[in-house]
C-alpha cells in the first residue's frame, strides 16, 4: 500500500478512523473527509506522529451533491489519482416503527447511506475507469439482508448499499477495478449514540453483556480485500462478533 491514495469518507470516528489507522501504517497517502473539521484534525495530528502520514483533509458533508462534486473535481494533481475509496460514511437514526417514524431522520439516512455513497463514487469513479485501475470499498451492514423491527428505514439503506455494490462490479467487469462490499454486524463505536440522539444509557444498553466487534475488526477486514493481489476481487466480506447469531440473536451473560 506504500504511496497509494486512498480516499476515506466519514473518516473522523469509528470505523472510518480506524480504516485510516491502518492504512497510514501501511505507508499510504490518505485523503480523510468528514463534516467534524476539528476531529478530522486532530486524526491528521495523531497520524502525523506516529506513521509520518501523508494526508490531505477534506471537511465534506457527502449528502451535497454540488460539493462533492466539485471538490473532488478541484483536487490537486499530486492528489488526484485515487487507489482506494473507502465509502464509510453513513449512519443510523431512530429506532421505532414505520408508523412512529421521524421523516427527518429517514431523510438523514437515505441522503447520507445512499446518495452521498453514489455521490462520491460517481465523482470518483471516472478516473478509475480511465486509468483501468482502482478499488471501491463500501461499508454496508448485516442489516442489509437481516432486516430488524424499528430499523426498516435504516435496514432499507443498507440493502440498497448492498445492492448498489453488486451492480457496480456488474458495471465494471472487464475492467481491473475491484468492488468490495463489507458487511459488519454489532460494531461499538458512536453508532448507537447516533441512533439514539445522544442517548449514552440507552446506547451503552445495546452492548451489555456482550463483547462486540470493534472498529479495528472492520478496518482489518477492509485492509485484507485492499491488499489482495490484483487479480483476486473479495465481493463480501461478512462479520459478526461470536455472541451474535442474527442481526437480532445475541447472547448477553
């Protein structure tokens, strides 16, 4: 991965953070996006030191369309050329019934699950193709195929990033691009504390009696498919902690 670029969205906490952990490790050149400019920082800071990181930050909310578009159309020359997208920027809200549910937060989730995915590799994906070369990473969820109760709308994205991932490598065969499609299962990072409007008890609730995935599991699966000799594409990669069974079966001690 040494001198690669590699493109990650939603890169200030969590899953995407620690993808950018592993990949500065490695000795790859990151461009590291997310709306939080001063975690971003901070991040760049702490890579920086430790690994002498390469980095070029871009404060980008992936739900606007005109941004996306053109920021990544004005990156510099020497920035230009992108490996690896890692599409990570994503979110769950809410947790009631179709028939409770907050339109606000359906909006919030299909605007940045889904469009904002197809945003960035719409913007990103051109120069892949011309160059016959390049790596698109998403970060879906096993809500994609084990729907729950309460999370439909939040299911519903997923599924689409999922099915958004297949048809891409559809779109791409013949050509050298890989498409890789991730799947994680419980995952403790700020997710529930996103979910649930800055509820820590009920977050910290999701997660008791139970050791689940960390962020670290996820960025590892995502840097074992980027790593692949060129000729293998991983199409999923699936991932649960050993207590949970289904998206709703866990064993809690």
């Amino acid at each position: 991965m040494r001198d690669r670029i590699v493109f990650i969205t939603g890169a200030s906490s969590g899953i995407g953070e620690a993808c950018a952990e592993s990949f500065a490790a490695a000795g790859a050149r990151l461009i590291l996006s997310a709306r939080r400019t001063d975690r971003l920082e901070a991040l760049a800071d702490t890579l920086r030191e430790r690994h002498g990181a390469d980095l070029l930050l871009l404060p980008l909310d992936v739900r606007d369309v005109g941004v996306v578009s053109r920021v990544l159309a004005d990156l510099p020359e020497s920035w230009s050329r992108i490996d690896v997208l890692v599409n990570n920027a994503g979110l769950a809200r809410g947790f009631e019934p179709i028939f409770e549910g907050d339109t606000r937060d359906w909006d919030e989730m299909v605007d940045t699950n889904v469009k904002g995915l197809l945003y960035v590799t719409r913007a990103v994906l051109p120069g892949m193709v011309e160059r016959n070369a390049g790596h698109v990473i998403n970060i879906s969820s096993i809500a994609g195929d084990e729907v729950y109760a309460n999370g439909v709308a939040y299911c519903a994205t997923k599924a689409a990033v999922d099915t958004i991932s297949y048809g891409l490598r559809m779109d791409l065969v013949g050509t050298a691009i890989r498409v890789t499609n991730i799947k994680p299962g419980m995952v403790e990072t700020e997710f529930s504390q996103v979910r649930f409007h800055g509820d820590n008890d009920r977050a910290a609730k999701v997660y008791e009696g139970v050791i689940p995935l960390v962020a670290e599991d996820v960025a590892d699966a995502v840097f074992y498919a980027a790593t692949r000799p060129p000729h293998v594409n991983i199409d999923e990669i699936k991932l649960k902690c050993v207590a949970q069974a289904w998206s709703t079966m866990v064993a809690r001690s």
